[in-house]
C-alpha cells in the first residue's frame, strides 16, 4: 500500500549511482579493490584493525562464531529479543544458544546479572545485540567475560556510527558484527562486515569467506598469485565490487544521517511526553551515543497491540515490532526451560512493544502526523 508515513525510507543520490557506474565501466565486478577500500575505509571509521566485508550480517555472526572456535557442545549466552539471526549464527557452528533476559523496560539490551547467573561449565562465549543502536552495559559484559575466560561477539547490526565512552559499538569484545540490510542507517541492499583486532581472527575470518583459499581471484588477477590451496572447509559470503561502491558512499553520509535521527528522536520524546504521557519510552537515560536505528515505544498495560497497530494502519502510517522473542518461534522452544523465570522482562516487554517510523529523510509534518495517530489510537 502506499503509507502517507513508512516505517522506513533509504535515499540513495547521485554519489551512489556514479559508484555503481564506475564499477560497471571498469570490467571486475567481483570482490576486488573498491571493496578493499571500503573494509579500510569502515575499520578507520569505527577504529577497528581489520574490517572483513561479507554478503550479509548473518554470515559475519558466523564467521564470528567459527573464527572463535565455537563447536558442538558450546554454549553462548545471548538475549532473546533480537533478529533471529543472532541465534541461528550460533546453531550453524552446532553450538547451543543459551537466551538471558533484558536488562529492564527502560534498557532493553542483554543484562549482565541475567548473564552471569546463565554460566556454566559449558559456556563459551558471550553475543550481545545492541537493541535499536543503543549500547549494551559493555563495560560489565567485559568483566564478566574476562572473570570467566569467554569470548564477546557483538551483534552490531543496529549500531553502526554509535558509541560508547568513545569507543565504537562493535570493537568493545573480540569479534563486532554490522549490518547493511536495505533498511539500516547506511545500506548496501544487502551486505555486512566483520571488524576485529585480532590479527589471528581476523586471518581465519578472511579465509573461511572464501571457501578456505589462501588467494582470491583479485589476487590473481593482479599477478600476485598463480595458484591456491584450500585450508579450511570455508563458505562463499564474499561481498561484490557494486555494494561496496554504495557502501562507501553510504559510509560519507552516516554521521549526518545518524545526527538527523537523534534530532529527530528528540522531538519525538517531547512531543510524546506532551501528548502521550502513557506511552512507555524506552531508553531514556543515558549511556553512549546511539545510531538512533529505530524508535521502539511500549505500550500501556493491556492494550491490544494487534489493534492500536491496525489503527495505525487506517491512517496511512508503517509500524512494526522488534522482535518476536527467538525463544517463542517453534524451532528454539526446546532451549528454554521456564521462560517465565528467566526471561521475564523479554516476555512483557515484546508484549507491549511497538516500532513507529524513523529515517533520516522524515519530516517534521510526518512526525506530527505519526503523534497523533498514536495519541488516537491509544484514546481508542
């Protein structure tokens, strides 16, 4: 349908097409230098060593969790209100996810006590998710982490340009995870990048990329190599030449487009604390510099989410819901005892949560529209 107000909307210009037309013009479309540049281009960015550009966000939570050496029998700790993704990426190395609860219906992000009271003998690793581009209590997570020899891998797909205590959301554990899915702060329509600084990981990241091969075709192609051997049982989750021509483009934009979401999230919180008092925002205190990636809102108790959505709707405005906790779809039941117990807060607050329109191309005149569809819906 045609939404007076989307819940999300990507510009690509100018710079973007000339990209992509360069690329086109020069005769190697595949993984090569302009992707080269574009992994040197996003670790300076976030202050990372190496960056690894894949095909998407799920293979570099795989190549994350097979460069830590994640095998059946492993455990790794994670939230439950996350994409499902994040826990798929663990199965695929046979490891066990292991889901802790959110941290409160302010701060929606992995709780450290709710991790430490998970750990066992078994435990391995520790994947956080930075809901909405907003830090999880690294500084914490890091503690835990180090008293019990675990590795962290950040599942930064939300958090890309954000921060804490002035270190990039992303390179706080052993492996960070970004994504570049059509409807994130800077997009390539699909694609993802590993960032790390470890020289050992970073090593077997580049090598399971690419089918275990000790060269790549670019390299060949330039003379630097004849030949190549197989080391590892690898994976194709190679990025192309033409997503990364966007991406560095893309890149260029974000930190005005991130300034423009945090402006506009701002309002947003005015104007809801104006008009819509009962309406739960979460988030509110600080921690870090957010990317601002989406705008989620809870619901007053016993609204019906399916119908104040469908009021929504009527009005020509998107919403949506992040996420239906992993832990409810059928095939990750069996991974959770008493969910009542140990995820609790996930349970209320995907109940009661709500994501309403927020990109860096919206105007004011939208947001007004989208406050007061909500003040009329939640009126019934």
């Amino acid at each position: 349908m045609e939404w007076r107000v989307p819940l999300a909307d990507v510009k690509l210009g100018i710079e973007e097409e000339n990209a992509v037309l360069e690329v086109l013009r020069s005769g190697w479309l595949t993984m090569g230098q302009v992707s080269q540049a574009f992994e040197q281009q996003l670790a300076d960015f976030v202050g990372a060593k190496h960056a690894i550009a894949v095909n998407n966000a799920t293979a570099a939570l795989h190549l994350a969790c097979l460069a830590m050496g994640l095998r059946p029998g492993d455990e790794v700790i994670l939230p439950s209100l996350t994409f499902v993704a994040t826990a798929n990426a663990i199965r695929y190395t046979g490891a066990t996810p292991v889901f802790a609860d959110i941290e409160s219906e302010d701060w929606l992000c992995l709780c450290p006590h709710a991790v430490r009271e998970r750990i066992t003998e078994k435990t391995k690793a520790i994947m956080v998710m930075h809901y909405a581009g907003f830090a999880c209590d690294m500084p914490e997570i890091m503690r835990i982490a180090n008293e019990h020899g675990l590795a962290v891998i950040e599942d930064a797909a939300h958090a890309i340009g954000a921060s804490l205590q002035g270190k990039a959301l992303g390179t706080w554990g052993d492996v960070g995870c970004y994504s570049f899915f059509g409807n994130k702060n800077m997009t390539t329509a699909e694609g993802g990048m590993l960032v790390t600084n470890d020289d050992v990981l970073a090593e077997k990241a580049r090598l399971l990329r690419s089918h275990g091969m000790t060269t790549l075709t670019w390299d060949r192609h330039q003379g630097h190599a004849s030949s190549y051997d197989v080391v590892g049982l690898g994976y194709n989750y190679r990025i192309d030449e033409i997503r990364s021509a966007i991406g560095r483009e893309q890149l260029k934009k974000l930190p005005a487009g991130n300034a423009r979401r945090a402006h506009l999230v701002n309002r947003y919180r005015e104007l809801f604390g104006r008009h819509c008092p009962q309406l739960g925002l979460p988030f509110e205190e600080d921690r870090g510099a957010s990317s601002q990636h989406i705008f989620p809102v809870l619901l007053p108790s016993g609204l019906n989410k399916a119908a104040f959505r469908e009021s929504m709707k009527s009005k020509g405005i998107q919403t949506s819901f992040h996420y239906p906790p992993v832990h409810e779809f059928k095939i990750y039941r069996e991974f959770v005892g008493n969910p009542e117990e140990t995820l609790y807060m996930t349970g209320l607050v995907a109940s009661r949560q709500v994501t309403l329109p927020l990109f860096p191309g919206m105007t004011e005149a939208q947001q007004d529209l989208v406050v007061a569809a909500v003040s009329e819906a939640l009126a019934g």
